[in-house]
C-alpha cells in the first residue's frame, strides 16, 4: 500500500521544505518536488493521498524517557505499556525508550526479561529500552557488555535514592570504566542524594511534612554539585555522560563547562523544568503540590532556571526533551505521602503533551520549527542509536510521520487526556497548534480525534551505539 502525504511543509532538523513525501507499505520511500513529474504520477498511483495543506509533517516524536509499571515507593506508575504508549500516540510520540529497572541484589537478565515481558503486544508504537543498573556489582557490570550487543546500549546510573538505586562513587566509576570499553551511554540521575536525606529527615523532624518541602530540601547546589562530580567522573573513566532530567541553572553550568572543553558530556530536559515552578505548582494549596512530586524537583520562580534552560536547548548544551513519565494518581498512589513527602512517590505523567508544551516553544520565539524537530526526534534518535529508521523523514526511514496543525488549538485536561492518571499537571493550558494525524510505520494510528490503532503495532527495537560518540 502506498501513501503521499501533499501539501504540508515538511519539517527536518535541518530546514523546513514544501516536499510531497511517497510512502510504501511502512517505509518512506521517495520525497518528492510538488509538480514534478514523479510528484505526479506518484499521486496518481498512490492508494492514498493525504492532503496536508496549511499543516506541518514532521518525523514522529522520540521521547527517551519513560516509566510505565514503574515500582516506586510501594506502588507502581499508573500507566502501562498499553495504555502509557497510547497516550503518547495521542501526542504525537512514535517512539518511546523506556527503562528496565535492576535493583540492588536482582538479576539484570532476569529483571530485563520482566521489562520485556510488560511490553511485549502491549504497545501502540515502537519501543526500546534502557537498563537501570541498581546495584552495580560484578555481575551486572559483566552483563552490560552481553546488553549492548543486545541492543540495549544505555545504562541508568543513580546518585539519588540510599537504599534504592543509589550507586556510590566506587560503583559509578567502575560502571564508566565499563562503558569506556563497549561504547554504552552511561544516563546519570544527578542529584546528592545522601544530603538529599539528611535534609530530609531534619525538614520532616521540624514538622516540614508537606509537598513543598520535597523542593525545598532537593537543592539545585545538590543537583549542580552531582552533575559536576558525574561529570568528573566520566572523564577519569574516559567514558561519555548523559544527564537526565536537569532541572536547575546550577546543573547546566557545570554540563555547558565540560561541552565547552569538548567532553562527550549530554542532557536533556523535560516540559515541566520549563514551564512549572516550586511556589505554584509543588506549593499548591492543601495537597495537590504532590501531583507535582518529581525528582529533580521543580525549581523556584524567583531563580533563573527556566530562562537558563530555554538558553541551554537554543545552546545544544541541553539536547533532547524527553518527559520522564511516571505518573501516579491522586487517590492511593500520591496520597501515600499525605503526612510526609518523603512517602510520595517521584513522578509526573506528561508523554502525551511534549510535542505540543515543545512547540508552544516555537509559537513563543524561543525555539525554531526545525530546533522542536531536532529536540523531539532527529537528537534522541542519534543519541540512542536509531537514527536513519527513526527521527527523520527521508526514503529508508520508517514512515513514523506526525502531520501537525498550527492553527489548531487545545486545552490540556485530565477530562481530556488518555493518560492514566487522575489529574493533570498542565490542567488548563492552552496549546496553539494540535496533532492532526500520527503515522506509524505506515499506518494511521491517529486521526479525526480517534484511535485506530491495535494493541501490540509497536515492536521492540534493538538500538546501536549513540551516533554521538563514534
Ligand atoms: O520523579 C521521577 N523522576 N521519577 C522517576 C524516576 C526517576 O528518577 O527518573
Ligand atoms: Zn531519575
Ligand atoms: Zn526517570
């Protein structure tokens, strides 16, 4: 079956054009001048022909970072795999690079088979994983050689959490050391979490129980001073670093530093370090700041941490936005903690507004058209070894196609969203511009505000080595 897609502006991390884009089966194949010949007879021959004038056709949404059925805090992350990549669908993502988790004393190729098994026919769109390595030891630093020719080439290291995922100095070095010799991107949770916990316990000692205090005793100098220890650590070891999550000034300095004496060093961001903030959201009155419960928190308004890190992604020393999606609902998950913060569980849900919170970005001046592409799709896709099938729109590349209306608009709302959470982070929030249509693989999964997708279209990818490093 074929498909040409006519009349948008194809959009690329490089540039913007007015190409018609021929698809066959679930691959693209050609792209084409409008009017010529073979644009011609393309559309006379197609099976379908999708009229995208006015529109944007843009390469599927890549985000990196997801946590469906995470176990967090005696309870699990509200999404599954089937209904987490729905909601990503939804939202313009055809790709999501989810996180298997080992914890300290587990078998990785045990837990990796767990993961697998969540996802597997679950999914309405393509999927990988990343491996978090909780308890680095002989075994599982063996075992991530076997990973990456497995293709599970990224490995998530934490420095927050004593007791859970925490790794120690000692451990992250030898984790390094090992990705030095088989090509892995070590992804780093920076935070110092034993101050972290020490804060903790004195906040919740002097009666500080509520939401807000989980901002407060998270301190961007303890994400700054985390991110440059990693930092240093990855360059003792020789070995690449990429940041998550970064949320404060501080964090972004010392990574602007490191890419300046040209260290393999990465970040990504996520919407809600750009757009919510300490005082309204995690503050908010009575217990709804713990809808807002993440780590690394959300930083104060009165810092600077928004502006630095819209400067950091025009900069590239922040490269990709991913959501890290762990969302929990109010009822029984979130309220968990109603009498102490340390007891609500760290997650926002949000994979199914990053493309539109991004291109709110563009609609504000503060991002291009093809900067979006590059941030959503075409960076994560090299930076995690699925570039050329994914993050691009060109003949080769699976034909995961976003056709975005910029005059559309929306209202984000937990009446509204396909999430499986019970409130929304972003409630009320405007969005200029609205998925119209999502292509996956050929197949329309979205259009005229319905699903039409099946449980189980999204396949497991195998991913190469970052592009970055070679
Ligand atoms: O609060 C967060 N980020 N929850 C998910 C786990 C993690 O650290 O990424
Ligand atoms: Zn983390
Ligand atoms: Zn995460």
């Amino acid at each position: 079956m074929t498909m040409l897609i006519k009349g948008g502006t194809v959009v690329s991390a490089t540039g913007t054009s007015e190409t018609e884009v021929l698809v066959d089966d679930d691959t693209v194949v050609a792209l084409l001048a409008p009017g010529s010949d073979l644009a011609t007879s393309a559309e006379g021959g197609a099976d379908t022909v999708l009229d995208a004038s006015g529109k944007l056709v843009v390469p599927g949404g890549i985000d990196a970072h997801t946590h469906m059925e995470l176990p967090f805090g005696g309870t699990y992350a509200s999404d599954t795999f089937e209904t987490g990549t729905q909601a990503a669908a939804w939202g313009g993502t055809t790709t999501i690079i989810d996180f298997a988790v080992q914890s300290y004393g587990q078998d990785v190729r045990a837990c990796l088979d767990e993961w697998q098994g969540k996802a597997d026919g679950q999914c309405a769109i393509d999927y990988g994983f990343h491996m978090i390595v909780g308890g680095v030891d002989d075994a599982s630093l063996k075992l991530m050689d076997v990973l990456v020719d497995e293709g599970i080439t990224s490995f998530k290291l934490f420095m927050a959490y004593p007791g859970v995922f925490y790794a120690d100095d000692g451990q992250i070095l030898r984790a390094m050391q090992k990705a030095n010799g088989n090509g892995a991107m070590i992804m780093m949770h920076a935070e110092n979490g034993i101050a972290i916990d020490v804060l903790a316990e004195q906040a919740v000692s002097r009666g500080e129980t509520a939401p807000i205090h989980h901002g407060y005793v998270r301190r961007a100098e303890l994400e700054g001073e985390a991110t440059y220890r990693a930092i240093q650590l990855a360059k003792v070891a020789e070995a690449p670093l990429y940041i998550v999550h970064l949320s404060a000034s501080q964090a972004l300095e010392a990574v602007a530093n490191a890419r300046n004496e040209g260290r393999n060093v990465f970040a990504e961001t996520c919407p809600q370090y750009l757009y919510l903030n300490l005082e309204d959201h995690l503050g908010a009155p009575g217990f709804a700041g713990a809808g807002y419960v993440c780590s690394t928190p959300l930083r104060s308004k009165h810092e600077h941490h928004h502006r630095d890190l819209w400067q950091g992604l025009r900069t590239n020393d922040l490269s990709v936005v991913a959501t890290d999606h762990c969302p929990f609902c109010m009822k029984d998950q979130k309220e968990l903690g109603l009498d102490d913060f340390r007891a609500i569980p760290n997650g926002i849900g949000g994979v199914e507004h990053r493309m539109d919170l991004m291109y709110q970005g563009v609609v504000a001046g503060e991002l291009s058209l093809p900067r979006w592409v590059e941030l959503c799709s075409t960076t994560p896709a090299r930076m995690f070894g699925l570039y050329g099938r994914k993050g691009v729109i060109e003949p080769g590349a699976d034909a995961d196609i976003v056709i975005y209306d910029p005059k559309a608009t929306t209202t984000i709302s937990v009446e509204t969203h396909h999430m499986n959470m019970d409130y929304s982070a972003y409630e009320g929030t405007k969005i200029d511009g609205k998925v119209d249509r999502v292509i996956s693989k050929g197949r329309t999964i979205i259009a005229d505000d319905a699903y039409h997708g099946t449980k189980g279209d999204g396949q497991y990818l195998r991913r190469g080595l970052s592009q970055y490093l070679l």
